[in-house]
C-alpha cells in the first residue's frame, strides 16, 4: 500500500484510522475541541476522538462508508469548529490542495506520511505547517501482522505566516 510495496492500494485511500495513530495527537488538542471530519470514510477517527472527550460538528466523506453527509470535502465550506481534523488520501494533488482549502478556513490536522516534510514539494506549504507529531508506523489493515512501511505523522496547517513548525517526536 505504500511507496515501496507491491500491494494494490484500496481506491480513495480508504483506510480507517487505527486507535493508535490517533493516541499521539490527544495531548495536543484543548479538552472538548469541536472539530470538523471532512474525509471521514469508515468514521473511525471520529469515533476515537468523540471517545477521548471530543466533539464531531460535522462528519461528511464523498462516498460515505456509514451514516454521514455525503459530500466533496474540498468543495465545502467550514464554520463553527475549533479545527479539521482527517485523515486525508495521500495523493498529493489531493493532499496538497486539502492543505490550502482546510487550513484557510480553521487550524488543520492532517495524517499522512512523515516523509513528506522532507520534499521539494512541500516547500510551498511550509508557512502553513504549525506543528508536526510523530506517529511512526501504523498498521492500517486490521488483522494483519505488518505496519505499513511509511512512517506517519500529524501535521498541523493553519493560515501561512513567517513562525516556524514545533516538532514533537514519539513519546513511546
């Protein structure tokens, strides 16, 4: 499923978000943040979030997989939230444009694979990144043995300014 596997991915990027790659960002949220989930898909980061206190204002996915608001997530518009927070496909046409349209209208906490701080093609996304939390490998297909072989992390976007991103590394 990643970079150097020869395993289909699943269409849309379709993977829940496990209960362990959500554990990491908890500390970094205000308790009973109000939160937006525009690519909810499963729901499964929805569910980990409300269970740690949270609240959803607004669930929706293009192709929704239960219950939800069926919709275009970059074609919305977002209000009365304190952030987005989703786990977004990782195609980076998708994933870069994701990044200008949420982070223009809240603070933005996107899941996907760490590496990509380190891109070219990241540079112009930079004065968006605030924070950036390590999640290491995550095992995204229940029941397996692996992890996937990408190391993932949380990435904060909000409007662009000139402060510089906080790394805050695993802490186990």
């Amino acid at each position: 499923m990643g970079k150097r596997s020869s395993f289909e991915r699943m269409p849309r990027d379709l993977y829940s978000t496990p209960a362990e790659a959500v554990a990491p960002l908890l500390p970094h949220l205000a308790p009973g943040t109000r939160f937006a989930e525009p690519m909810s898909g499963h729901g499964a980061l929805v569910d980990h979030l409300t269970a740690a206190g949270h609240v959803c204002v607004w669930e929706s996915d293009i192709e929704p997989q239960r219950s939800m608001l069926q919709a275009d997530a970059l074609a919305l518009h977002y209000v009365s939230q304190d952030c987005i927070i989703t786990n977004p496909p990782w195609d980076r046409k998708v994933l870069h444009t994701a990044i200008v349209h949420f982070s223009d209208w809240a603070p933005t906490w996107l899941l996907f694979d760490a590496d990509w701080i380190h891109t070219r093609q990241a540079v112009p996304f930079l004065p968006r990144l605030r924070r950036i939390v390590s999640v290491g490998r995550v095992k995204w297909i229940p029941g397996t043995t692996m992890t996937g072989k990408d190391n993932c992390a949380w990435h904060l976007f909000d409007a662009p300014n000139l402060s510089a991103a906080s790394f805050y590394g695993r802490a186990a």
